[in-house]
C-alpha cells in the first residue's frame, strides 16, 4: 500500500483551492494509493531492454504522393463572387483598416 495520506490530500486540496469533503478526501486517498502503487509495479517491471512506449503498437505517418491536377482558373473561380478586385475576392473591412 502507498504512502499517500489523508492529510496530504487535504493539503494538496487546499493548495489547489478544491473543497473537499472527509468523505471525498478518504475516497481520493484510496484511489490515489492505488495509482501509486500501479504506477510502482509498472515501473519495477521496466527495465533498460524495455523501450519506453506511448502506444502499444508503433505508429508511422501515412501521406499521399503531392501531385498537381487540374484546377479551376482564376475566371472559374471567381465567376460566382459578388465583387471581385482583379485577381481576388473582394471582402468588406472587418476591422476598419485597409
């Protein structure tokens, strides 16, 4: 069993201005004392021949090859837009600049 206490519970409740109750500072005592002691069996049972993971099975990126294909022209693309100023959409300001 951990070492982990009422009163250090408490404590730490206090420190992160959480009001706790007796009934929940025991609650949490207890299961507090049990991550620490899976956490102890964990770490007993790493040793240096056992990579550290974060995932059970390794994961690698998949991407897809950059090709170029056809797209709209600027004509296309611009033939619905309600203003447009040469090349581009014209927008109004939202934050009254220019």
């Amino acid at each position: 069993m951990s070492e982990i206490t009422a009163e250090q519970v408490a404590h730490l409740a206090n420190l992160a201005r959480i009001d706790l109750s007796p009934e929940e500072i025991a609650n949490l005592t207890a299961d507090l004392g049990q991550i620490v002691d899976s956490v102890a069996k964990v770490t007993a049972v790493a040793t240096p021949d056992v990579p550290a993971t974060s995932h059970p099975m390794p994961l690698t990126n998949v991407f897809r090859e950059d090709v170029v294909v056809p797209s709209l022209t600027v004509e296309q693309a611009l033939s619905g837009a309600p203003a447009r100023d040469g090349d581009k959409f014209r927008v109004p300001a939202i934050l009254d600049e220019e």
